[in-house]
C-alpha cells in the first residue's frame, strides 16, 4: 500500500511541472507580444513631417501651365491647286505684313494673264484705230468746211459787187440773180455741213465710248488675272512671325490647303490649363501673374473654357503692362492666378493625399510632444502648399502629416 502512494504522488508532482512550465512558456509569449507591441507604437519623431497650425492671411491662388499665343493669328492656304516653287522664309522668322513667304505656280493661271493681256492690246489697238479713223474724217469735214466757207465769202462778195453794178446797168437782173442763187446755195450747203460736223461728232463720242468701255472691261478682266497671279506670291498679310509652314519645295497643293500660320509678336495672349479643382471662385477680370522664365508679367483673366478636359480648364489671359524679352508665340509659360484672400484663418500645410473641402485623419503631437493621438480635422480651401483648417485643432497645436495606415494605433510614441 505504501508503494501505490509513493508512486501516486510522483505522478501528480510531474503534472503540476508541466502545468507551470506551460503558464511560464504563456507569460513569456504574452510578454515577447506586449514587448512588439511597444515597439510597433514607437516612431521616430525624425521620420515624420510635422507642423504647427497657423493663424494668418491666406492668399487663394489657381496656378496653371501652357504657353503664349498671338492675340492676332492669320492662316494662310492655297489660293488655287498649286506647286510650291519657292520658300522664302523658315519658321520664327519675322515678318511683315508684304513679306513674301512662298511662290507658288500654276500653268493655268499663268495662261490666263497672257490671254488676258493679249486680248486687252486687241482692244486697245482697236481703240486707237477708231480713234485714227474718227480723226481722218473729222479732218476732211474740216477741210470740206473750210473750202466752202470760201466759196461762199467769195459768192457773197461777188453778189455785193453785181448788186452795184446792177444799179448803173452794167450787170442783169438775170446774172444778178443767178449770183443770188449760187450764194444761197452755198450758204445752206455751209450750214448742212456744220450740222453734218456736230452730229459726226457726236456719234464719234459715242463709238469712242463703246470701245472704251470694252477696254476698260478687258482692263478689268486683266487686273483680275494678273491679281490671281499674284496671289501666287503668298505674304504674311501681318507684322508678326511665322510660326508653322508645313510644306516643302516641289508639294503639289490642292486649294485651300495649309500653307502658313503668321501670329502677332507685340499683342499676345496666354493660355494655361488649370486643374478644376482649383477654379473655386474663379471670375472674369481676376488679376493674374505669368512667368517666362525670363521675366513676369501682369494679366487679367479674358476667358474660362466651360469644357474639362483630363480634370484641367483652359483659361485665357490677356496680358498687360510690358512684356518680358522672352516672350514670344509658343513659350511655355507659368502663372498664377490671384482668387481672393480669406483673412486670419488657421491653415497647415497640405497633409499626404489630402483634397480641400475633405474630413481627413492625422496624429495631434501631445503638449509634451512625447505622444499622439488620431484625430479628424476638416480641411476648407487650398491655396498653394497650404490649406485651410476649418476644425479639429487650433492655433499652435501640432499636427502629422505624413500618411496614416488606416491599422496604425490610435496613439503612438515619438522616440526622438
């Protein structure tokens, strides 16, 4: 009997070893836990991007990219089917308003201006033969007039002389009246033939008219020719610079196609995509700033696109005031455009993947900065690299910004 309890005892002493040895294996896990769970809870102050809230004027801003452009743009095409003949000037030349940029040539119309010059010297020459002729007939009438009017002076002084003579019956009454007759004769011979002269004239007026009218249309018609031909020579049309010219020496064109983009160099405007998340309170005639790189200049807001695009709206600016040196067509440009200011509000700067008018969730740094603890603050309009705070902290409290893993722990140490 004593053996079975000797026995007995070994066996319930064995048990209650491997009992505690199992709570000791429990306790050193649980306390290996607690140990990582500190050390998961600690975060080097250093790692973090902190900041302090702050009372203060906030300026709003929409800042924006894109690039000059002429205020006053000409887009020049083929005139006719042509062939480029000639480029006279390269792309970011400058040009005047007569600048030639291209010769362009085309059979047809070249034809055209001989035809038309050949048929307006046929007119012409028809013109001076007429006129030849007119003056060969009115010469002769003038002749014919001349020699009659003679006659009829020496008539009528033969007849006064016969009246003399009749009287001391040296003349007849017969050869006094035949004398009569030749004077009257001749007389009404002289009248018909100024009347005859007026009339000729008259219609000699006409006819010149009728061919002068057909030489000024054959004129017309040449001026028109010639004016097509010259269209051939394509100029600027502007004072400006040549921006684009997509063609090339020997390229057969079909009308209407582009030839050449002239834009203005003194009169420029900018154009700059906006992201819309920006355009808060954007108006019309709002003040902005561009920037060159070379320079900055003044500039309302002239335009405001009302289609978005990849989140972005194009705004037009014009410019005012003088222009950097650089500026020209086409430049890459920066600009900020001036919203308004909201006056002593609490702002941060923008916290990681932060959007204004968000609720977001950072870490309020404790008054002994050894600790913070999650907290939801709302975020109100942006402006640059900063936001404003609507609620959640005040003035002077500190904040992390950095991104927060939606597991992280509500409170967390700061080793520094």
């Amino acid at each position: 009997m004593d053996k079975v309890r000797v026995e007995s005892k070994k066996h319930l002493s064995g048990k209650a070893v491997a009992i505690m040895a199992m709570l000791i294996m429990i306790v050193g896990v649980l306390v290996t836990l607690m140990i990582n769970r500190f050390d998961k809870t600690a975060v080097a102050s250093h790692d973090l991007w902190r900041a302090k809230v702050a009372q203060q004027d906030l300026a709003l801003e929409a800042k924006g990219f894109g690039n000059l452009q002429s205020k006053q743009q000409r887009f020049l095409t083929a005139p006719y089917s042509a062939v480029v003949e000639q480029i006279l000037i390269k792309p970011g030349s400058l040009v005047t308003r007569d600048s030639v940029i291209v010769k362009l040539s085309n059979p047809e119309i070249e034809q055209a201006v001989l035809q038309a010059k050949m048929t307006y010297n046929a007119q012409k020459a028809v013109v001076g033969q007429l006129l030849l002729k007119q003056e060969r007939e009115k010469l002769a009438d003038e002749q014919l007039l001349q020699e009659l009017k003679v006659d009829l002076q020496v008539a009528l002084s033969r007849l006064n002389a016969e009246k003399g003579l009749a009287k001391q019956g040296v003349v007849s009454a017969l050869d006094l009246l035949d004398s009569q007759a030749k004077v009257d004769k001749l007389t009404l011979r002289y009248q018909h033939l100024e009347n005859k002269k007026a009339k000729v004239t008259q219609l000699h007026l006409q006819a010149a008219q009728i061919e002068e009218q057909k030489l000024n249309e054959k004129a017309s018609l040449m001026a028109l020719a010639k004016s097509q031909a010259q269209r051939l020579n394509v100029v600027a049309g502007i004072d400006g610079m040549l921006q684009t010219l997509p063609i090339e020496i020997g390229q057969s064109l079909a009308m209407g196609s582009q030839i050449a983009l002239v834009g203005s160099v003194d009169s420029l405007i900018a154009l700059v995509k906006v992201p819309q998340r920006e355009l808060q309170g954007l108006e019309i005639g709002m003040s902005a700033v561009i920037d060159t790189r070379g320079g900055k200049a003044d500039a309302l807001v002239k335009r405001i696109d009302p289609v978005v695009t990849d989140g972005h709206v194009e705004v037009e600016l014009d410019l005012v005031g003088q222009l950097p040196n650089n500026a020209r067509p086409s430049l890459n440009i920066a600009a900020v455009i001036n919203l308004g200011v909201i006056p002593q509000t609490l702002t941060i700067p923008i916290p990681v993947n932060a959007k204004p008018q968000t609720r977001v969730q950072v870490y309020k740094v404790s008054d002994n900065g050894k600790s913070a603890t999650k907290t939801w603050i709302a975020l109100g309009q942006r402006s640059g690299q900063r936001i404003q705070l609507l609620s959640g902290a005040t003035q002077g409290e500190e904040l992390i910004l950095s991104a927060i893993d939606q597991h992280a722990e509500d409170t967390i140490e700061l080793k520094l």
